[in-house]
C-alpha cells in the first residue's frame, strides 16, 4: 500500500488536483466495492428465483442498520482524528483511533447476537411467511454470526484515507468486490447454496479484505497507530455526534424501508416488494459514486478546517458539490433510458404486471436525483467540518421524516403513492438544505475579520 504523507497532500495540494487523486479513486473504490451488491442481486434473482429475491430485500434493511453502528463509531472518529492531525493532537489522534476499533469489534459481536436471536420474528412482524420467511431468516443469520468482524469495513477504509493510503483503499474495495462476487457465483452456481450462500460469500469476503486492510495499522506502519486505550466522555460523546447524521441516514433509510415493505405487501404483493428491490439496487450503483466523492475530501476537509484554514477547506467542498450534481444528472438520464433492460437484470422472467409496474417506478424513482444531490453534498460538508446538528436535520429528514409523512399524504394513491415518496422527499429536503447553508454562510461572513478574508476564522468559533 502506497502511503502519502498526510499534511502534504490535505494542506498543500491544489484542490482541482487533490479532487482527481482523493475523490475520484474514493468514488471507483466505493463503486467497486458496492458492485458484488449489485452482482449478489442479480446472482440471487437469475440463479434462485423470484422469491429468493424479494427474501434477500426484505432482510436488507436489518443488514444494514446492524453496520450502522459500527459506521457511526467509524465516521464520528475519523472526523475527529482529522481535525486532530490538523491540530498536531497526534496523541488524542491515535487514542480515539484504537478506542473507535475496540468500540466497532464490541458492537458487533452484541447486535450480530441479537440479529440471530430476532431475525424470525422481525420478518415475520412485517408479513412475510412459508418461504420468502425461511430464506429472509437464513439471509440475516449468516451475517449476524460475521458481524464482529465483517462491521468494520467501512471504518477500515476511512482509516486508510485519513493515513493518505488512498490507492491502497481503492485496492481494498476492488478486491473485496471481486472476492465477493467469485465466492457468490461460486456458491450459488457451482454450488447450488441457497440463499445463505449469497451472505456467506459476501461476509467471507468483507472479512478477509477487514483482517488485510488491518495488518499495516497492527504491524505499525501507519502514520495512525495503536496506543493503549484510554476511553473518556469528551471523545466518545464527539465521536457519536459527529457520526450520529450517517448513523440515522443509515437507520432511519433502513425503518423506512421496512414500512415501505409492510405497505408494498399490502398494495401489490411480492411483486411489488421483487420491483423496489430493483429500485434501491439501481440506487446503490449511483450513491456509492456520491458517497465516494464527499467520503473520499471528508479528511482533507477535516484537516483544512482544524487548521483554521476555512478558505481551502470551502475551495475543495466546491468540487465535491460539483461532482455530485454531476453524476446525479448523468444517472437519472440513464434510468429514464433503459428501464426495462434495468428490470431484466434483476428479475430472469419477469411477468406483464412486474415489467409495467418497474418501468412506471424506476423512471419516477429517477427524478429523485435531479434535486438528491444537494442534501447528499450539504450533509456531507456538515459532517466534515463537525457541524452534526444541521448534518442530523438533513439525515433524518430524508431518510424518515419526510418518506414517513409521505406515505402517510400520499397513502389514498396506494402503489402510485410510494413511488413518488422518493423524488418528493429529495426535493423538500433539498430546499431545506439550500437554506441551511444560507444561514451557515451568513454567519461564517459574520465571524470574518473586518477585511472580510474568512481564510482565518477559527474552525472552533464556527462549530
């Protein structure tokens, strides 16, 4: 692994340029090691059918909210060890970056635990039985036996960012799809497992790239290193609240989408369930590439901002909010293009009434991201620079509050009704988040020195 030195690259190199070496391998590193999702989705409809395919969508959600927290621990401490490192605080650097390790590997062993144990029940609380039960069930007790370990994937590569071993993240996420979808294919295929393989390949895989991505950090090779740990209040508070907005982004999506699938049973059946499965795998190839490119400046901007330097740190978020307008555009032109072959990658044989209904959802589903991309991107620039109230406002609302009071308006529309919730909600929470950096803004210009320059103001004054 290629390591850069940290201050260097974040406090020195030109932003266009520090765009094209951090963001861009962040964003093809997070592509990459969404894309065995992507391949597991398809793999599971075109091998195991229909029924396996809307088990493994209905057991997602709680797939995903058991690596929340271990997502939160992760980003709230990576902001901290950035500001940290701008500060030269190397000592409390490195003490949060063991305490945070210890905190995910402890986290995931206790929820993977109450997975297991719960993983019948939940499923069967939101309507499902017979088999689409007995599948979604085995699905969730694979990863819930992994999770001490598999949990720390996404805290492991933002480790990897924040010591300047950006290609070596990039390595990582590309092997980690890759081993992914060979073990998937290999098992489903070759195999003939049944749903379980496919859980089991992708876990075998995290795990593997987790202990690799490790070994550097344990051998002492990293500019972050293991320190006998010494928990305290202040940094455990900081590090829940600078990852709180990612943590209920995560949760709240995730609750969303559980009663979303309590209504699509209700109002159109498994097929409905099988067709917002292929809503939210198309959305998993463009939010990865959104992810990437905010995730991938979130250090430098960390750093900038623990400077002082808010100048830089403002320069280098310009091309981050460029980006995700970008490539939000550019996608929902392609959803609008090719719905249909879309739908034929997840569903071998789908009927009439599936083809028609995931024709009508994806090109509303595609609107979404005309306006997502301007909450995705202020959320982002709030995380970075420690400022999670306004990053929890945005979080919350595009993940619950809103999809939750849609559904609840738009409930007489039926089907109908929850297709458009999506492209509604992003473009409510978009003016929200249009005004809230208003407002940041104008007090930023208020903190300036007289001469107006903002270049100075101290970080601490603003958070």
């Amino acid at each position: 692994m290629k390591k850069t030195d940290n201050k260097q690259l974040f406090g020195s190199t030109r932003p266009g340029k520090l765009f094209f070496i951090a963001a861009i391998p962040g964003s093809i590193g997070m592509l990459a090691s969404s894309i065995y999702q992507l391949m597991e989705g398809i793999m599971v409809g075109q091998f195991l059918g229909d029924t396996a395919f809307a088990a493994v969508n209905l057991a997602m959600p709680f797939v995903i909210i058991n690596f929340a927290v271990a997502d939160l621990i992760g980003v709230g401490s990576s902001v901290i060890i950035s500001h940290s490192l701008g500060r030269k605080e190397y000592d409390r650097a490195n003490n949060v970056f063991t305490c945070a390790c210890i905190g995910i590997a402890a986290s995931g062993a206790v929820l993977g635990a109450i997975l297991f144990g719960l993983s019948s029940p939940l499923l069967s609380a939101m309507g499902a039985e017979g088999e689409l039960l007995e599948l979604g069930t085995q699905y969730l007790r694979v990863y819930a036996l992994c999770s001490p370990i598999t949990t720390a994937v996404f805290a492991v590569d933002n480790y990897l960012r924040i010591c300047g071993v950006i290609r070596g993240s990039l390595i990582m996420n590309i092997c980690m799809s890759l081993l992914c979808m060979g073990l998937e294919f290999l098992f489903l295929y070759v195999f003939k497992f049944g749903v379980w393989g496919a859980a089991l390949a992708t876990a075998l895989g995290m795990m593997v790239c987790v202990i690799g991505a490790f070994i550097p950090f344990f051998a002492g090779k990293m500019s972050l290193k293991f320190v006998r740990p010494k928990f305290n209040m202040k940094d455990i508070r900081r590090t829940v609240s600078c990852g709180m907005p990612n943590f209920l982004n995560n949760v709240a999506a995730r609750l969303t989408s559980i009663f979303m699938n309590i209504l699509l049973l209700r109002f159109g059946g498994e097929a409905a369930v099988s067709v917002y499965g292929v809503l939210m795998y198309a959305d998993g190839i463009i939010q990865p590439l959104l992810y990437g490119a905010c995730d991938s400046l979130q250090p430098a901007i960390g750093f900038n901002w623990g400077a002082g330097d808010t100048r830089r740190a403002l320069s280098i978020e310009k091309y981050c909010f460029a980006a995700c307008a970008i490539l939000s555009v550019l996608f929902a032109a392609v959803l609008m293009c090719v719905p249909e072959g879309i739908t034929r990658l997840f569903i071998s044989s789908p009927s009439a009434e599936i083809m028609d209904m995931s024709k009508q959802a994806l090109v509303i589903f595609a609107c979404t991201y005309f306006v997502r991309w301007i909450s995705f991107a202020a959320q982002a620039f709030f995380l970075a620079i420690g400022k999670s109230v306004q990053a929890t406002i945005l979080s919350v609302s595009v993940a619950l509050v809103m999809p939750l009071a849609l559904m609840g308006a738009f409930y007489p529309l039926r089907l109908y009704g929850l297709w458009i919730n999506t492209p509604v909600t992003a473009g409510i929470v978009g003016v929200m988040a249009i005004i809230m950096l208003a407002i940041f803004f104008v007090k930023l210009k208020k903190s300036a020195p007289p001469s107006g320059d903002i270049k100075d103001v101290g970080a601490e004054k603003i958070i």
